[in-house]
C-alpha cells in the first residue's frame, strides 16, 4: 500500500496526502518488527497499532464515496 501510495501521490487528495506520513512510519514499524530488529516491548512502548490509521481509512472511503458520487451525477 505504501509503494502505491508513493508512486501514485500525485493522484491523491491533498487531505489524503496529509496521511502519508502515518502510513510510512506504520509501515516502517511493521517491517522492522517483522525482521526482529525492533525488541518487541519497543513496538508495545511505541503504541503500535492499526488505530493510528483510522483517520486514513477514513479518508480514503470518503474519497471514494465522493468520486462514486461524481462519476453518478
């Protein structure tokens, strides 16, 4: 999602792009955590959870909804 996300930013909302920063540190987290090179009281200490992207999903479902509303009228 965030390879996607970084080729095709250009595309994106300016209120989507504000996400990206979430996304990437999400993601980095994840994959480091994944390789074991972060102690995993490291990843609990850094409140690492899917929470922080709500916001985004958010967002994204209401671009959606509005560019399915657009391509409707």
């Amino acid at each position: 999602m965030l390879s996607h996300f970084t080729e095709h930013m250009w595309l994106a909302e300016t209120s989507t792009q504000a996400h990206y920063d979430k996304l990437a540190e999400y993601v980095e987290i994840w994959n480091r955590h994944l390789k074991d090179t972060l102690e995993p009281e490291l990843v609990m200490n850094l409140n690492h959870t899917e929470e922080a992207l709500k916001p985004f999903y958010e967002d994204l479902l209401l671009q959606f909804e509005r560019l399915k509303r657009d391509l409707n009228e």
